[in-house]
C-alpha cells in the first residue's frame, strides 16, 4: 500500500485548503474558480476536493489525451470539454496523476491560447521522475503526494479500468 485511504483524506482536505486561501481574493461569485475534472481518473478526487473548497466555483469535465504534431509540439486531443469558454476564467484542472506531462502540457497550451486568466494544476499524485524533457515546465500548483515511478491503482486510478474503487492508492505488480 503506497497511501492508506486515512492519508489520503486528510491531504484532499489540506489542499482543498491551500485553494480556498489561494483563490479567496480572485474567485467571486460573477467569476468563479473554474474546476476542470479529467476524466474518469480525477473523479474520485475531485468529488472530496471540490466539497471542501469555501471560495465560489464552477465544476466541468474534461475528457482528453495527447499526441505529437509534426512540429513536435504537444496537441490535446478532446473526447470531451474542447469548448469549454475559458476566456479570462481563473482555471484549475484537477488531474489524478501527472506522469510525463504530455497531457497537462497539452490541456494547458489550449487553455492559454483561449484566453484563461490563470492556469494552474491540482493533482492528486505526481511523478517528477517520469518528466520527459520537453514537459520539463510542467511543475503542477498542488500536489497530493509525490511518488516514485511506480505504476499505482486505487481512488479513481485504473489499470485497464480495473481497481479504480480500492479505497487506498496502491503498487500495481503485473505478476501478482
Ligand atoms: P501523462 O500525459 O503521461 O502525464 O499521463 C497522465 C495520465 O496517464 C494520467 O491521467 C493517467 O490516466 C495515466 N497514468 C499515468 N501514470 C499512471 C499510474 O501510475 N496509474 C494509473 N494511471 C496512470
């Protein structure tokens, strides 16, 4: 077991709080802290963050993945929140694992580019050490819980869509 459901709970609250205190002079009740999900791993995580948060918010959901373009610049790949008006929105995704960062750096080129007022990233787990070079400016704002590179599963991470309802974050091992 990498962190026990207990850990988790109260680190959620902890950064529900760093948020709320962060945003507490920006967030307004005609400009709310636009929360972006990524879909389906972030769900889980998002439900406990989002509850604790005490500054206004908007919640909507992002479904997306990354790929190369012959440019070698990272492009998102929408299946879901392509749209999403983010003109001069204060914008926190909320993501589950931030892994080589191709993802973020990709949703956070396209929300620049639609005009956000801020980008910032919340997520639950990070893994610096898979970083590749070119994702090297992907430092997420709020972290959980910093990890090794170990693939792990549990509180919304799945191996395919397996174990994504363990209560605790565990080491996924293939031979076991
Ligand atoms: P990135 O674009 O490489 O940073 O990938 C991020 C996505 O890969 C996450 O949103 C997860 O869906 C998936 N991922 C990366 N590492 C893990 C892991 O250890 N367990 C489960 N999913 C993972």
């Amino acid at each position: 077991m990498l962190k026990t459901n207990e850990e988790i709970r109260h680190r959620i609250a902890e950064l529900a709080a760093a948020v709320s205190d962060d945003y507490a002079g920006t967030a307004t009740a005609e400009n709310p802290l636009l929360l972006l999900c990524t879909l389906r791993g972030a769900v889980f995580f998002s439900a406990d963050l989002v509850r604790s948060i005490t500054v206004p918010i908007e919640l909507d959901f992002l479904k997306v993945h990354s790929y190369i373009n012959t440019e070698s610049a990272l492009e998102p790949v929408f299946d879901l929140g392509k749209d999403i008006n983010v003109s001069g929105r204060h914008v926190l995704i909320l993501e589950d694992i931030v892994d080589t960062g191709k993802t973020m750096a990709a949703v956070k080129r396209h929300f620049e580019d639609k005009g956000a007022a801020s980008f910032r990233i919340c997520t639950m787990l990070d893994k610096p050490e898979r970083r590749v070079p070119q994702c090297a400016e992907i430092v997420p704002d709020y972290i959980g819980f910093t990890i090794p590179d170990l693939f792990v599963v549990g509180w919304g991470l799945d191996y395919n869509e397996k174990y994504r309802l363990l209560p605790d974050i565990m080491v996924y091992h293939p031979e076991r």
